[in-house]
C-alpha cells in the first residue's frame, strides 16, 4: 500500500487497486476486479464509491486520512469479495458438485476453475442458462447435462481443455435457440447426429477450434432457423459441407 499526495503525476496502483486519474490528486478510487469472482463486483464498486470520497471534497484529506480509507476499502472489498461465490487469488479451484435444486442459472466463467465438469449439474433441471467458459476444465462433456431441458440460451463451454466427445444426450436440449459454444477445446469426434433435434437454433452455434474429425452430419440441415454465426473452422473434417446445410 502507498499514500497519496498532492504530487501524484501518473498512474498509481495498490494491489487490485488504482487510481483512475493522472493529473494532481486522484479523483477515484477504482476496483480493478477482472481477476475476482463477478458475483463480487457490483458489492466491491459499491464499497469503493462509499469509502472514497469523490469530489472536492477530496482536497481537505490528509494523506493519513486517505490511507485510513483505502485500509478500509481494502478490508470491505476482501470481504464482498469473501462473500461471493469462490474466492481464487492464486490457487486452483473446482466447480462445486452440490448447488440449490431451484437453481436456473449457473455462471461460473473468467474465474480459473480446473478440474472436470461435475455431472451433478445434469440434475438442475430447471437450469436456463450455463456459463463455464475460459477456465482450465479438462476431462469430457458430462452426458447428464442433457437433462437441462429448459436450456434455452447460453450453454457455453468454450475456451477450456475438455476432450472427447460431444455427448449425444445434448440434442435433447431441444429449447436451444442460440448461445451453443463449445469452441476452442479438444473434441476430438464427429458431431453427434442428435444435434440436428435443437431446431429451434436461430444463431451462434460455435464448434471452432477443436480437432473435430470425420463429416458433419446431414440431420444438422433441420435447424432450418439457423441464420447466422454458425462457425466450423479449425477443425479436421475430412468432407465437404452437406448440401441440406
């Protein structure tokens, strides 16, 4: 931690915090958040703008008085921040097994998670919306995450190291109309027939970036809706594209 003076001449940071002004005295105190949990930001920001006053006001703080409130700052921010769903300064940590049966959305991106989907997220059934990419998740697709019949959008996966196959269970989601990302990954097998029952798909299905092999089926030719973003690139098929596509 450091002070603040009257000197201040570039930008200035503490921790997971900085100063957002570059002339005189800082003016706010921001809470760099990228690499905390997002269920923490909206109570973190909050906490700031309490803590730190803004203003004019800000002149008449002696330079003890400043470091008093970023003490505080730092304190109530651990805290909000203890309260959300997983604090991971540093260390590894995997996705829960056990989440309130009355669950409808799952998010749980951008926050360093490794280790293996748990198939224990099949059984939310009620579950709208899931949320896991661009952690470090390896092993396979579980096939009970089929079972989310409510999914309706964002079923993302995308941007992790899970291998093997795409479960053929996943066409059962068949309220899916966009948002079905499972790009940069490992998958290593041809794209499962049942795809083709989520014809309700109008937009951004991604399958890029993977070692996808094989040819792409002709049942995918019945989500008659899909419009627009429909990525295949970057994979290993072997054939050209459908004609029913």
């Amino acid at each position: 931690w450091g002070v603040f003076s009257s000197t201040v001449r570039r930008r200035v940071a503490w921790d997971s915090c900085y100063c957002t002004s570059c002339k005189g005295r800082c003016k706010i105190i921001d809470i760099h958040t990228r690499d905390w949990p997002s269920s923490g930001l909206g109570r973190s920001r909050r906490t700031a703008e309490a803590l730190y006053a803004r203003g004019p006001r800000e002149t008449k703080l002696s330079n003890s008085m400043r470091l008093n409130r970023l003490t505080s700052l730092a304190a109530a921010t651990a805290a909000a921040t203890a309260a959300a769903l997983s604090v991971r300064p540093g260390h590894a940590v995997q996705l829960p097994t056990t989440l309130p049966t009355a669950t409808t959305r799952i998010s749980y991106a951008y926050d360093g998670y490794t280790g293996t989907i748990p198939t224990e997220f099949g059984l939310l059934t009620d579950v709208t919306y899931l949320r896991l990419d661009a952690n470090a998740l390896t092993g396979h697709i579980p096939s009970e995450l089929g079972q989310m019949s409510e999914m309706a959008s964002y079923f993302h996966l995308g941007a992790n190291s899970v291998s093997s196959s795409i479960p053929t269970q996943l066409g059962q989601m068949s309220a899916m109309a966009s948002h079905f990302w499972l790009y940069s990954n490992k998958i290593s097998s041809p794209v499962p027939t049942q795809l083709g029952l989520m014809v309700k798909m109008t937009s951004l299905l991604y399958l890029h970036s993977n070692k996808i092999s094989s040819s792409l089926p002709t049942q995918l030719g019945q989500m008659s809706t899909m419009t627009t973003n429909f990525y295949l690139y970057s994979n290993k098929i072997c054939s050209s594209i459908p004609t029913q596509l």
